[in-house]
C-alpha cells in the first residue's frame, strides 16, 4: 500500500539517518534490523553553506567508511519549516540551508538517494514506528525544548499539510492576548510562550525569588544557572519550587493536549525533547487536565506517554523515512516524483 500511494520503495538494506540541528548533527547506520551502528556527532553552529554540505558529506563517508558500504539512501531530519514544491526550507534553525535546494545538493554531493523532513515529523514515525507508539496508526507527538516541535502521524503515514508545513502544533494559541512568540513566530500565546523550556525557566526564576530558602534557590546562590535540565532534577529531588513549576508546565501543556484530543482523536499523544525528562511530573498533570477537560470519549482511550527515543528519535526517524522512500522532499530516489 506504502509502495503504491508514494511510489517509493523500502529500502532493505542499510540506511543513514542524519539529525541536522541547529548546534550539532547526529548521524549513525541503521541496518534492515533497525540496528544502529557507528553514531558520529559534529558541531553545526558557524558554518556557512559549503562549510556545512561538507562537514555533512565527512560525517556520513566516516559511516560508510566504517561499516563497511551497503548504504542505499540517506535520510536527515532538520529543525526547519520546508516547501514540498520547492524542497526548500523556509524558516529555518540551520541559517545556511535556507532557501537552498538541500535534498538535490546533499544528493549530488553523496551520491545517494537522499529525502529531507522536518525533525518532529522523523521523531514522530519513529515513535509510531519503533518507538512508545510502535503499531499506533494516530500519533500526536509534542517535542518540548526550548521551543515545541509536532509531529503527526495519521492513518500510518507522517501527516505534513498540503505543502508540507503542517503540525506546527507547538504554534496552537492557548492565550488568545498571551506573550509574543519566539523567533520567526508572529503570533502571541502560543502553547510554546506558555510551556516550553523557555517558559520553565521563567516560571522557577520567578517563584524561587519568593522562595529562596529551598534547594533551587540554594543552587543560584552557588552561582549555578538556571536551566531545565537543573529544575528537572531538582523537581525529581523533592524541591517543591522546582517541582511546582513543572508541574504548571504539565498542566498547560494539558490544555494544549485536549485541543489535539478534540480534534484527532489520537491513540497516543507521545511527549519528547528535554523537557519530558521530568516523566510523570509533567505527564500526569498534564493527564489529569485532559481527563477534565477533552471531550468524550477521546480522553477516556488516549493515551499519553514519554517517548522512548530521547535524543536519538530524529536519526532514527530520518534513517526510516530514507528507507521507506519518504519525506517533505527527496533526490535521487528511482521512482522519485517531484
Ligand atoms: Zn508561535
């Protein structure tokens, strides 16, 4: 069914799945197995253009290189916003591949079959795939780090838009006069202004400044700084600062969640990035807000859950979109349609 409606092919052999961030690429082997081997890791930020196609190109001929050859295509998930007309990312973390042709470049310059998607829709079919979700046909997923990524995976299959910009659910306004949004967001009250790691930050700054006698408080008199990953382990600790703020993350976060209850019927809401580190001091708050607010009888079958990728949920997922042919946009594949 997969091969007719994309006209692509599965590839059976050995895959690359690359996760191009905005700091640092992620790229590792991937055999039939779904088996990874020789992950390799390079700093991104700084390059310019032709820096960053070759920096690429060495990472995955280090791959090759190291497994021994086998690779018949090359998946990358990029934190960008892409036009399948063109191919091209249009708002983009990665400032050198704006507007550029990436999938025909990085295709040329390998010399493999190489398709290109947006980072939350690979960590999404990975999930549905391999991951928590593995067998679910309707995933809703939410990456929550400094900003949040979505991804959708509806009937089986990663659910883009009509030209691909589709599932910015972390854009979805819950606060019709809320904070403006960040980077090249125009709008204000976003789910992302109110429950991101950004907004984790801002709301344990605020509450330690009342509460400075806890251990969170103590750790910024240490001259520590303030971060997600810190408030998380403190949350997990027993500081009530810190677990109070996540806390209020997992309750907003579950008033965006009921919107994406109400409206996909999901078998699975699935929570990744760093912030999910905090596991059930976010989730069941958040939970419990769609118990009481979604409609039946989807908030009575959905479920919601870590994910069980972590880091690594963008290779993979970009390595099994390169082996199921698909993807926003896609080079050198046989049976590629433009
Ligand atoms: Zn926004």
């Amino acid at each position: 069914m997969r091969r007719e409606r994309y006209g692509g092919r599965v590839v059976e052999r050995g895959v690359i799945g690359v996760d191009l961030g905005g700091t640092k690429l992620l790229a590792g082997a991937v055999d039939a197995d779904l088996g990874i081997h020789h992950r390799t890791n390079r700093p991104v930020y700084g390059l310019d253009q032709d820096g960053l196609v070759q920096m690429v190109a060495d990472a995955v001929q280090e791959i090759r290189t190291a497994v021994g050859g086998g690779i018949e295509a090359v998946g990358f998930g990029i934190p960008c916003t892409f036009d399948s007309r063109t191919g091209r990312a249009v708002q983009a973390a990665n400032a050198p591949i704006l507007d550029m042709a990436f999938h025909d470049v990085m295709s040329e310059r390998l010399g493999l079959p190489v398709i290109v998607d947006n980072d939350a829709n690979c960590a999404a079919l990975c999930e549905a795939r391999v991951g928590v979700g593995a067998g679910c046909s309707e995933l809703v997923l939410l990456t929550i780090g400094t900003g949040i990524g979505g991804g959708l995976v509806l009937g089986g299959e990663v659910y883009r838009g009509w030209i691909g910009g589709g599932a910015e659910m972390g854009h979805m306004v819950v606060e019709m006069d809320g904070p403006p949004c960040q980077s090249n967001c125009p709008n204000h009250g976003c789910l992302e202004t109110v429950c991101s790691g950004t907004a984790l930050v801002r709301i344990a700054s605020l509450a330690v400044a009342r509460r400075p006698d806890t251990a969170l408080g103590h750790a910024l008199e240490e001259g520590r700084e303030l971060t997600g990953p810190l408030i998380t382990r403190l949350a997990q600790e027993g500081d009530p600062v810190a677990a109070d703020a996540i806390a209020l993350i997992g309750r907003r976060l579950g008033i965006g969640l009921v919107s994406l209850v109400n409206i996909f019927n999901p078998q699975m809401v699935v929570i990744g990035g760093g912030v999910s580190a905090a596991g059930e001091l976010l989730l069941e708050p958040a939970r419990e807000i769609v118990r009481e607010r979604a409609l039946a009888p989807n908030r009575d079958v959905v479920r919601i859950e870590a994910a069980a990728f972590g880091a690594e949920a963008g290779m993979v997922g970009a390595a099994l979109a390169a082996r199921e042919g698909i993807g926003v946009a896609r080079a050198g594949y046989p049976e590629a349609v433009s």
